[in-house]
C-alpha cells in the first residue's frame, strides 16, 4: 500500500513538473524581432526660429494643450486701484502664532464684516492690516478669532 501511494505521488509530481514546463516553454517563444525605420525628421511640425525674433514670441506661437501639467498657480493681479485709502484708518493685527489656519480663519472672519485684510511677509514674520475705520468693527473681528483658538489684539496705525 506504501508503496503504491508512493509511485502515484511520483507520477504526480512528474506530471506537475512536465505540465509546468510546458506551459513555460510555450510561455517563452518570443517572435522574431522587428525592426522599425526612422520617421523622416524633417517634418511641418519642426519649429523655425527665423519667423519669431524674441522668446516671448516664440512661446506665443507654440501650439494651445488640451491639458495643462499640475503645478502649484498663483495669480498675482495688480491694478493700481487699491482699497487702501491713504490717510484712512487701518488697524494692525497682532497674532501670537500666524500659520496657515490662522490666515484661513482671518480671511473667512474678515469677509463675514466686510471687512478688507491685507497680509503682508516681512522677513520671517506676517503683518496683517484691517481696512476699517470703526474699531467696534475690529475689536468684533478679535473676538470672533477666538472661537477659532486664535488669541490676538489690535493695534491702530
């Protein structure tokens, strides 16, 4: 009985290893190679840079993507038509720690008042100015920024 269990385990494992080989061997047949020519690369599409002068009219005429490549946007608009008016008021916002919670919060308390902001970078430090002239107006603004957990204070300029 050992024996006859033996040889049938042995015809398996031989039918498995031949099997599996097969299926190897037909899995490795590679076709011939082919081999591919060169496009000519003298094509319409080649840009020529005797019809622009500069690189800015090179750039514009390249063609428009339908895609555009991910990439961090900021858009700075300058239009001389500032609300800052000089000789008006304006406080001086004064935070204990200025992060980019704290400025999302500032920005979204400032324009539920109406009230325009301006954030300014000097050196490692954040100036934040409040365009009002009623200091009702301002000292709200500090008290609703401690709903958030944002101690700060006014100071008028």
């Amino acid at each position: 009985m050992k024996l006859n269990s033996f040889f049938i385990i042995i015809c398996f494992l031989t039918l498995l290893v031949f099997g599996a080989g097969a299926f190897l061997w037909k899995f490795a047949e590679v076709p011939a190679p082919r081999f591919y020519q060169l496009k000519d690369t003298n094509s319409s599409s080649e840009f020529t840079y005797k019809e622009a002068g500069t690189w800015f009219e090179k750039v514009a005429m390249f063609t428009k993507k339908d895609y555009i490549l991910p990439t961090n946007l900021m858009l700075i608009e300058i239009d001389g038509s500032s609300k800052f008016v000089k000789g008006g008021r304006y406080f001086e916002l004064l935070l204990d720690k200025c992060d980019f919670y704290s400025i999302f919060c500032i920005n979204r308390v400032t324009k539920e008042f109406g009230v325009d902001s301006t954030v300014m970078k000097k050196g490692d430090e954040s100036l934040i100015y409040l365009n009002t002239d009623n200091k009702n107006i301002a000292q709200n603004i500090v008290l609703n920024l401690k709903k958030y957990n944002i101690h700060s204070r006014i100071k008028e300029d």
